[in-house]
C-alpha cells in the first residue's frame, strides 16, 4: 500500500462544557451518568486527516483507533462519520483499571503502527481529562520516527515531505520533517466538521474491528497511583480601592510587595 496511510487515535472523555466533579471517595472524576464525547483535540486529528485528502494528497487509508469501554465506539462512529475509512476498538475495562497511562498507549499505538502499515500518526496533543501532554512524543521515541508537536498547521509535498508550523513562546517554529512522522494537533490547526445525517447512517457500514489488549501482548502495569483528588478552593471575592495609593497600600498589606 503506498501513500499516506494515516492512524488517528482518539478518546472518549468527558464532555468538555460539563463540569467534572469529584467522586465521593475522592480517588478519580466521577464519570457515571455523565455525557461523555470526543477529545477536542482529537477532533481537530480526524478533521486534519480528513482535509489532507481533500487537498487532493496521496491519502490512501484513515484508520481511527481508540482504546477503552464498549462505549468508546461512539467517537469512533463519529470519527468514521467525519471522514475516516476504517475504525480499530481495543477494549479496555476503565471502570476496573482505570485509563490507560501515557505509556502503555504508546506501546499500543506503537505495535498498532507496525501491525496495520501506518506511516503517519496524527494525535491530539493532549486529553482534556488527564492533560498528560506526553502520548505523543513517547510514540515518537518507540518508533524512532520524527515527531512534530502543537501543529497549527501541516503541509504535505508528494509522499514523504511534511512542513509543520506548531506554536513556540513567543511566536511559532517551522519544522520540516520526512515521513514517517508523528504529528499532535493544537487548538488553532482547523475547525472540526459536524458529522451530516447522511455520514453518519454511511459510518455504520465502516468497519470497525474489536480486539483486546491481549491481541498485542504488550506491558500496560500501572506505573503510579492517584493518592487523592480534590475539588479547588473556591474563589475569594475581590475587593474595590480608591485609588492607585490604596491598590498599593492593600498589596502590601497582603504580602505581595
């Protein structure tokens, strides 16, 4: 197979206008009754795949992947409705054993990567519900591929030649890059699509494939241990001065100059 043959993984998370809230052990989110969808930036990954083959590119195979509950094939439905040619659902019991760390969906992606042919991987950089911001580039270094993180924008020239520009403090860098290549996504890259009725009734002839994570024999032993979770202390309410000499004064009085 020749082309660009993209893996797009995605997660289900909890919706990002819910307020999370804190179990009542205080060991993780509750997440039971509560309206879960795709991770942002993992929209932003499918819906840049996506427009790679609308640019007319060389783009032969999307394959969207997710590792979790029976109820991560809602997002991959979503996925393949956005635009994917193919789903992979790997199921993972998160209410006994909790997500998987960075890691250990590295080490899949990884073998995923081999088994399937990919030589391109676009991830989001990050999950809004750990924020870890590291899948990414531990896949690069167990591939030994280059890696180009908070993309804002991709090129792509012919088969093998990737330009990224990905936002820096203080502006932005330009990297260009030879495939295989493994790219995260930044909130400024695209505006994802809504998923039309017609894609969606198109996405449930996609095939979506179902393993284990005994299908790829890989380690995924929990590394550390959530000791507690706790809500952040509301807010104090401000106070008005008079004038620049009372902000000074008050400043002072709170130990901040």
């Amino acid at each position: 197979m020749s082309g660009l043959r993209i893996l797009v993984p995605v997660k289900r998370v909890i919706d990002y206008a819910v307020k999370p809230r804190v179990n009542k052990s205080q060991t993780a989110i509750e997440t039971a009754g509560v309206k879960h969808s795709m991770n942002p930036f993992d929209e932003l990954s499918i819906e840049e795949a996506v427009r790679l083959r609308e640019r007319k590119l060389p783009v032969s195979d999307i394959l969207a992947l997710s590792a979790g509950p029976a109820k991560a094939q809602d997002v991959l439905r979503t996925a393949l409705a956005m635009g994917a040619d193919r789903a992979l659902h790997v199921d993972v019991a998160t209410d006994k054993e909790g997500d998987l760390e960075p890691l250990a969906v590295a080490k899949l992606l990884a073998k995923v990567v081999k088994e399937e042919d990919r030589n391109v991987v676009i991830l989001g950089k990050q999950s809004i519900d750990d924020d870890a911001h590291q899948t990414g580039q531990m896949l690069a270094g167990l591939l030994g591929w280059s890696q180009a993180t908070q993309a804002s924008k991709v090129e792509v020239e012919g088969e093998d030649k990737v330009t990224v520009v990905r936002e820096v403090d203080g502006g932005t860098e330009t990297l260009r890059l030879r495939v295989p290549v493994v790219i995260t996504t930044d909130l400024r890259l695209n505006e994802p699509r809504y998923a039309s009725l017609p894609n969606i009734m198109k996405a449930k002839k996609k095939p979506l494939v179902k393993k284990t994570l005994a299908d790829y024999g890989i380690d995924v032993t929990r590394r550390f241990k959530t000791v507690k979770v706790v809500e952040p202390p509301p807010r104090q309410g401000g106070g008005k001065v008079e004038d620049v000499d009372g902000m000074i004064g008050r400043l002072k009085e709170l130990g901040a100059l």
